[in-house]
C-alpha cells in the first residue's frame, strides 16, 4: 500500500484513495482535525452562551459598563473579534503546521506521477 497507484487507477493516473488512506495523509488530516475540533466547539459554547445569556439573562445583558454601552453589546462585538482571532490564528496553524505536510504529499505524488509519464 505504500503506492498510491493500484489497479483500481488507470494506468499513469492516481488511486486517490490509496492516497487518501496512506499514513501521511491520515496524519494531515489528524493534525487539522486537532486544532479545528476544540476551537470549534470553543466558539460554539461561547456563541450559545450569548445567546442563551441574551434570551434568558436580559438584566445582566442590559447592565450599562460604560455609557450607553452594555455587557450584551460587548458580548456581541465580541463574537466577531472571537471569529477573526480564530480565522487568523488557523491560518497561522495551517502555514506552520498543515502546509508543509500537504506539500510532502503533494510533491511526493508529483514524482510518482513523473515517473510513470
């Protein structure tokens, strides 16, 4: 299996899914899932509680901070800045830590594929 050609490809072509099962993708896709899985489920938690907050929790919500601004109104922009911060911080990730994976495997079926055409 260490091929990502089998006869299940027409010759020269790739058996994506040998390619798929191969132990350098398997680990790509562990390491994206172990930085997307808990963030996602991070925000999720987070946005549910601003709504739930919202919906049952309205007094402290409308509590004034500053001004006309209130604990709902910080929790709300809040959202967005936890949204870009993520946005940023997975393309760090995937820069540092996902690429370079993707890069091997990709570069790796290239002269496989070179080598039969």
């Amino acid at each position: 299996m260490n091929d990502p050609r089998s006869e299940t490809a027409p010759p020269g072509a790739i058996d994506y899914v040998a390619v798929e099962e191969s132990a350098p993708f398997q680990e790509l896709k562990r390491t994206q899932r172990s930085f997307v899985f808990p963030l996602a489920i991070a925000f999720l938690v987070w946005y549910f509680a601003y709504v739930l907050l919202s919906s049952f929790a309205t007094e402290f919500m409308a509590q004034r901070v500053w001004g006309d601004i209130t604990v709902g109104l910080l929790m709300g922009l809040g959202q967005f800045v936890t949204t870009f911060a993520i946005t940023m911080g997975y393309v760090a990730f995937a820069n540092r830590r996902l690429d370079p994976k993707a890069e091997a495997i990709r570069d790796d079926l290239e002269r496989r594929q070179g080598v039969s055409a």
